[in-house]
C-alpha cells in the first residue's frame, strides 16, 4: 500500500490537495522546464523544491533546484492625513525579526495583511485588515505598485496602497483579532518624523519604507504639493 501525504493525496490543514502540482504547467518562458516539484511541507505555509532545466545566454543548458516558499500574497497601505501631515502606522510583535537581531521584535509597520484565499482581490483584503488592525474604515483608496518582497525564496507578491484617514474613518476598535494572537497597537506620527525613523533605524520594515519614500517623492507629500516631504527622504 503506498504511503498518502497531507497537501498531495490527502487535504492538510487548510484542505488542500495537489500542491505538489504546483509550476509542472508553466509555460511562459521556453527556457525552463520544470522536471519535478516535491512538496516539503505544508503546516500553514507551503515548501516546495523544485527541479528545472535552465537553458543560458549561451544555449547550454544546466539542471538546478530551487526551494520556494509560499505563504500567499499579500496587500498593504499607507494611511496619511494631508491636513494635520501624519501618517498612521502600527506596532507589533515580530518573532522572526527579533530572532534575527532586532532589539525587542517590536516593528513599526504599514497595517496589512495575506490574502484569505487565492482568488481575493487585494483591495478587498486590505480593507479588511485595516478595520481589524487600526478600527478605519477606509474610503477612497490608491493602487500604487505591486511588488516580489524577496524573490530569491519566497513567492509572495504584495501589492501596495495609500488611502487617507482622519477621524471621521475611525469606526471600530483595532488592535488586532485576538483569535489570531494579535496585539497591535496605533503609532501615529508626523510624516517629517516618519521619514527620520527611516534613517535613524526605528523604521526598519521593506513595504513601510516603500511606502513612505513613495509618499515623499509622488505621493501625497510629494514635491510641489502641499506637505511636510519636500526636503526628501
């Protein structure tokens, strides 16, 4: 009798099946040729390994492997307020950054989160975890750039907003859902002191960063508007 894996022949946790089928059908670039995908794990996320043919600049061609983990795309925005210059970030516990060196894994973030599932438009989700991390409910809101974080092993692609707040947007109470272990606290700050966080270190996350330099250069206190930005970031 041969041996079912979870998330191949048997639904894993999240009822999933077949995600070592995963990238078998790519077809986009005649130069790879996907040989084999082995599922690793599938706890919560998903690793795979991946075996291809790989044809180079000079027609060879090598056979290589790849480690991918997958953990879903993800949606995030940059809440700012023109009137007063402020910006609304959070605050929360990050266990792989103080892990790796950050002082007390406390990192200073623009509210966001996965996708729920594949097929969720990202605008949908980041609606979503607004609401459940800062209690906004946002209105009009911008697409500014979708974005591979850290394409070397990691799949997700996170695509990036901005929206404006102020309290009259404030309609629930955030912090988090406690259901997933969320402790999320507001950090509400004057974009000239958000963009000195940037250079003193305090703000030391990629997508926040991305953002706030967007906010700087073309955004909403870009140059020649009205705003706190015009002396750079």
């Amino acid at each position: 009798m041969t041996d079912k894996t979870a998330g191949v022949d048997l639904p894993d946790r999240r009822g999933r099946t077949g995600l070592d089928r995963t990238g078998r059908d790519l077809t986009g670039n005649p130069r790879v040729k996907v040989r084999d995908v082995r599922l690793l794990s599938s706890h919560w996320y998903v690793e795979r390994t991946t075996t291809f043919d790989f044809q180079h600049a000079d027609g060879t061609w090598s056979t290589q492997e790849r480690e991918t983990h997958d953990r879903g795309n993800g949606a995030t925005v940059l809440l700012y307020d023109t009137d007063r210059e402020t910006v609304l970030l959070t605050r929360q516990f990050r266990y792989p950054v103080y892990v790796n060196g950050h002082p007390d894994g406390m990192l200073v973030e623009t509210p966001g989160g996965l996708l729920d599932e594949e097929d969720e438009h990202p605008e949908a989700a980041v609606r979503r975890e607004v609401v459940e991390e800062t209690g906004h409910t946002i209105g009009e809101i911008q697409h500014v750039f979708d974005i591979y974080m850290s394409p070397g092993s990691v799949t997700e692609r996170v695509s990036f907003y901005a929206a404006p707040y102020g309290p009259s947007t404030r309609t629930h109470e955030g912090g988090g859902l406690e259901e997933e272990g969320e402790d999320i606290e507001l950090v509400e700050l004057p974009f000239r002191r958000a963009l000195e966080m940037i250079r003193s270190g305090e703000i030391a996350d990629a997508k926040t960063i991305m953002l706030l330099q967007w906010a700087a250069l073309d955004g909403p206190f870009g140059a020649g508007r009205d705003g706190a930005s015009r002396d750079g970031a």
